[in-house]
C-alpha cells in the first residue's frame, strides 16, 4: 500500500510461509543478567499494582464498596491471588507466551499471526479478528496514558502517612515527577536501563519481606490461598463480589507488558522472573495487606504503606516512587514500539523515530507520541487527583485488552497449530468466562471513569481504521496515474519519448514493480533525462520482526539486462527502520546491469498532496480525520535514512 504523502510507504508485506523463530534466549540456557534485566523492564507494571489494588477495593468514596468484614477480606484477598494466577499465570506466561512472531510478542504480533494463518478460514472471521486486534492496540493507548499517571500518583501519596501535612503537594510532587520522565526519553533507556534491574530486584524483596511481616501478625491468612474462599465470596456474595472485580482487577495491570515485551528478553526469562520472585513478592504483599486490614479496618486507607514499619516507610515511599517511574517508563517504551509497529503494518502514517541504542533494537524514542502522552498524563493528574480517582477508568483498559489477547490466542492456536476444536472451546470458554466477568464489572464504573479508555481507545481505533482505509483509496488512484511500468520501459526503449541519458545513478522510491514512479514518469516526459542506471527500490514490511540479511534484498532486471533501469525489494521487519543507502550498499556489481554509483546518487521523492474529493469513498469526516492525519507523517528522506543534499521531491496531487 502507497504512503500518501511519499513514496514506498512500508506496506503491509506478505506471509513468508516460514516457521517462526523463538525468541531470544530460546535455544540458550537463560542467565541471570536476562532475567535481572526483565525485572527491570518487564515487571514494573504489574510489581507495583500491590500499591493501590486493596486500598481501591475498600475505598470508602467508591459507588460501590465493599465493606470491611472478615468475609470480605478473605474473600477479596483469594480473588486477587486467583485473578492474578488465571490471568498473568496461565493466560499470558503458560499460553500466550508461546504465540510468537519470529519471537516477538504482544497484541500486534498476535494481528500479524491471525493474518498470517487466518486466512484459511475465511477472509471475514479473519478481518474481524485482526480489526478486535487493533481496538485491542487502541485501548493500550489508554493504558499508556494511565499508567503513569496512576503508578506515580499512588506511590507519592505514601507521604500523607508519613507526613499528613504533605497531602496538597502529591499532585505537584506527581507532575514534577511526570514531566521530568517524559523530558529524559529523548536520551534513551540504555544506561539507566541497566539500573532499573537492581531496583527491581530491591523493591520485590522488600514488599515481599513486609507481606510477611503481616502474616506473622496473621497467619489465618493464608487460608485466603484456596479458591474455595474465591468461589465463596463470588457466588455466596455476588452483588459485593462482583463490584469488587472492578477494582481486583488492579492487581493485573501490566499483564501484556509480560506478552509485549517478550522479544527483548524471551519467554523462559520472564518466565522465571515471574515464577521465582514476581509472583512471590506480589502474593506475600496482597496477604500482608489482608491480615493488616483484619487486624484493624482502619488501616484501608493505606494498606501497603501502613505495612511497612515506621522506621522504614520513607525509604518505602522513595522507593515506590522509583518502583513506579521504571513501571512508567515500561508502558512509555511500549506505547513506542506499538506505535512503530503499526505504522510498519499500515495503521498508521510514518512518525519521525529515533533510536537510542546502538546495541539494544527495541529501544526508540518517537517524539510526537511522547508529547501526547506527557500532556494526557498531566491532564489526567490534574482532573482525577488520586489513585483512586483514577482506577474506575484503570481497570476498562486492562480487561479489555486482556479479553481480545485470549481471544485472538485461542484463534491462532486453532488455526496455526491445529489444537483440537474441543480443547479449544473449552479452554477459551473458562477464560473468557473470566475475562468478561471482569469487563462487566467495570463497565458499572463506566460513568466514573471507565469512558475514558474506551474513548481513547475508540478515537485511536478510528484514526487507525481510518488511516488504513485512505492508504487503499490512494494506492488505487496512484495506481491509475502510475500507469504500467512495463508498458512505460517499453516506451522507452521504442524511443517514443525523447530522453538525454545522463550519466550516474538515480533511486527512485516505489511502492512496488507494477506502476510507473511518479517522479520518473515526470523526469521523462517534463524533463525528457533519464540517468544511466536507475534503480527503483520497493520497501517491503513482512509481518515478522526482522528480516536476515542474506534476504533483505531482491533483484529484477525488468525484462531487458542491457538498459540500466533494474527494480530492488529492499525487505524489511515490522521492528526495523528501513535504511535505504545501507540497504542497497549491499548490491553486487553482477546484478545491477553494471556498478552503481551510490556515493554520487541522486533520490527521488513523490510527494502526494491529498486534497477531499467528492466521490463517496468515505464520510466527509473521515476524509478530513485522514487529510489531518496525514499532516504528521515523517519526512521521507529523514525516516528512509537519504541525504538531504541529494534528495529532491517531485509533488503530486490526489483526492480522496
């Protein structure tokens, strides 16, 4: 598909046909650096959800609470520990984890597979599917934007049980905090990266060592563990149980980050992050909270705090709020690369990315996305001033995109494994039985906050949809005034148009071998030159991560090896920024009709002016919500990697 404002716009690709690779660590023991590093990056999330999730479930301000009874708070603490083992546990760590996509993770690699293998099921199912997915990126959005605001809110609020006094200076202290994060991600992650690991480490231990403090004072506890407890409240107490989902869902937050992450770290190293000290020190802390709550109900305004001894709590809260930034700057990092993501598949207009890392892939900077979200988080501090406030709209994102990651997972494991039909509706049956008890819960909050996620998440998935839909509508015109490129070679050599050949070499950008580049077309027939060697370069996104380097390029003389005019597939991943002059570096004299000047070269641009037409394609809004989209695409040569001094962009003009 064409870019509406460039040339060779990445496309959404073809299936390779290849099996999937594992992803890193797959075939390697995992060391203990991985997993540290996992911690740090992967966990935050979800490691400091101990923070709010007890204290939300018996707020007093919710329309809905839950009273504090020793029925309800085993009940509630057994929910909490059995929602966390179902959903994070067998959905995403036991299942989900081994849906990769040449090794990559998350949501859009789940689109990438149900495109990929579903189209053997009918094009339909699939096209519903693969549009849920996107809703399913859409509302992550969302969560990019509450995450931080929730995360680093809770943990400064730990002063007003240190200091009362200190209360009127959370919302400052958290904007303070917020604009500082958002203003450093343009240094990248690498060094203080490999800082977050450690912290993380610190800060399990220590939740984890006070979960059990509380125990000690408590050990009846632990009988919270056994799901008859969990069973018991829900159906023996289903009107307080079932609002209380709304805020149990809290403790996981941070689920797909587990999923979407994986391609940095590998399954088995945040599997055993999660297994052997994530899970643990979660656990130990919501049973702590528990036996403090029963001890004195007095302590649901800050459990988690309260916990800690009074010697310990402003080290706590120090290190909550660090505990909180990393988490931050996990979902921050994650709105990236789904960002990139989906522009590489075709959602989304080319943004300006900058990589931070020479050494680390996954770590890039795009600035107007981190923009938008310091503004929205800072908006959000400032209109829902407390954690709590801000959990009604918290739990909406989660579930929601817990619900179609299960349901697109069940997909591709009948589709691309073959999993009996039976296993497969009887195990998707029980967990979206529990995924959609948890998204009715929360939609009775939806008047107190659960509309803004699913407003995000609407308005992100109609700019994507939308996007993807005038991407169509301009191939196709671009198509038309293309014209055949071999009937335009033909022409050529006929010497139909009057052409001086000048020496050197010139890349013109296409979107494929079938049509005329725009800019050639208007060299030829304004100009009349044409150089000695021409080169047209198609970039092509696969649905895979990377492409390997003896793949990345492909080569067709056109039909005639004599007259310098050749066309290269440059390949690339949905994780790649695609290099041009690196890319064709890579050519060998023997297959280019002679050696290429690339040192010397000069590029060529088609910039497309879009302009709303009167045909009905789209709605009038529509055309004018893809018209203003179009406006933040990325310069071409900036995003392509072309020099600037031989760059030159010829306009064109197309309605929608």
């Amino acid at each position: 598909m064409a870019d509406p404002r460039h040339e060779a716009a990445p496309d959404g690709g073809s299936a390779t046909g290849r099996p999937e690779a594992h992803g890193p660590g797959a075939h390697h023991p995992v060391r203990l650096a991985v997993v540290i590093g996992a911690l740090g990056v992967v966990f935050g999330d979800i490691g400091t959800s101990p923070i709010y999730t007890l204290q939300t479930v018996f707020n007093p301000g919710d329309p809905h609470p839950v009273p504090v009874s020793t029925v309800n708070v085993y009940g509630v603490v057994s929910l909490v520990f059995w929602s966390v083992m179902i959903i994070v546990t067998v959905t995403y760590v036991l299942l989900a984890m081994r849906a990769d996509n040449e090794g990559e993770g998350g949501i859009m690699a789940l689109i990438t597979l149900v495109r990929r293998w579903g189209s053997q099921r009918g094009r339909r199912a699939t096209a519903a599917l693969a549009a849920l997915g996107v809703f399913g990126a859409s509302l992550f959005f969302g969560d990019s934007m509450i995450t931080p605001a929730i995360s680093v809110l809770s943990a400064v609020e730990g002063l007003k049980v240190v200091e009362p006094s200190l209360g009127s200076a959370v919302v400052p202290i958290t904007a303070v905090i917020i604009v500082l994060l958002f203003v450093v991600q343009r240094r990248g992650t690498a060094a203080v990266g490999r800082m977050f690991g450690p912290v993380m480490v610190v800060w399990f231990v220590a939740i984890g060592a006070c979960g059990v403090v509380g125990i000690v004072g408590h050990p009846a506890i632990l009988r919270a563990l056994s799901p008859a407890y969990a069973l018991g409240f829900l159906f023996g107490h289903f009107g307080t149980a079932f609002f209380a989902l709304a805020a149990v869902v809290l403790s996981v937050t941070g689920a797909e980050a587990l999923y979407a992450d994986m391609g940095h770290f590998g399954r088995r190293a945040i599997t055993r992050g999660w297994m052997f000290l994530v899970f643990p020190a979660c656990v130990l802390s919501y049973l702590g909270q528990g036996a403090l709550i029963l001890a004195d109900p007095r302590n649901i305004g800050s459990p988690f705090f309260l916990l800690v001894p009074d010697w310990g709590r402003w080290p706590m809260v120090l290190l909550a709020t660090a505990a909180t930034v990393i988490a931050s700057q996990a979902v921050i990092t994650g709105a990236y690369s789904v960002t990139s993501q989906a522009a590489q598949l075709g959602y989304l207009p080319r943004l300006r990315i900058a990589h931070t890392s020479e050494s680390t892939i996954g770590q890039i900077y795009v600035p107007w996305i981190n923009w938008l979200l310091m503004v929205s988080v800072l908006t959000l501090v400032f209109a829902f001033r407390s954690s709590t406030a801000l959990a009604f709209a918290f739990g909406m994102a989660v579930t929601g995109t817990i619900t179609i990651t299960t349901l697109l997972f069940f997909f591709v494991a009948r589709a691309k494994w073959g999993t009996p039909k039976w296993l497969v509706v009887g195990g998707a049956s029980v967990l979206l039985f529990v995924d959609l008890l948890f998204v009715a819960a929360n939609l009775t909050k939806l008047v107190h906050g659960a509309w803004l996620p699913l407003l995000i998440g609407l308005t992100a998935f109609t700019v994507m949809t939308t996007w993807q839909r005038g991407r169509e509508l301009v191939t196709a015109e671009r198509a038309r005034q293309e014209g055949p490129l071999p009937e335009f070679i033909d022409r050529l050599r006929r010497g139909e148009v009057r052409t001086l050949r000048i020496p050197g070499t010139a890349v013109f950008l296409n979107r494929g071998k079938q049509t005329t580049p725009l800019a050639m077309r208007a060299n030829v027939e304004h100009n009349h030159v044409r150089h000695d060697h021409v080169v047209i370069l198609s970039i092509e996104t696969e649905p895979v991560p990377r492409v390997p380097a003896d793949r990345r390029l492909v080569v067709d003389d056109l039909g005639y090896a004599d007259d310098g005019i050749i066309h290269v597939s440059a390949r690339f991943g949905y994780m790649e920024t695609p290099e041009v002059p690196s890319a064709l570096s890579m050519l060998e004299p023997a297959g280019t009709e002679g050696p290429l000047q690339l040192e010397q070269a000069s590029y060529f641009l088609s910039k497309i002016d879009l302009r709303r037409g009167k045909a009905p394609t789209m709605a009038p809004w529509r055309k004018r919500l893809f018209i203003a989209t179009s406006y933040i695409t990325a310069d071409a040569a900036e995003y392509f990697g072309l020099p600037r001094d031989r760059t030159v962009i010829m306009g064109s003009q197309i309605e929608v």
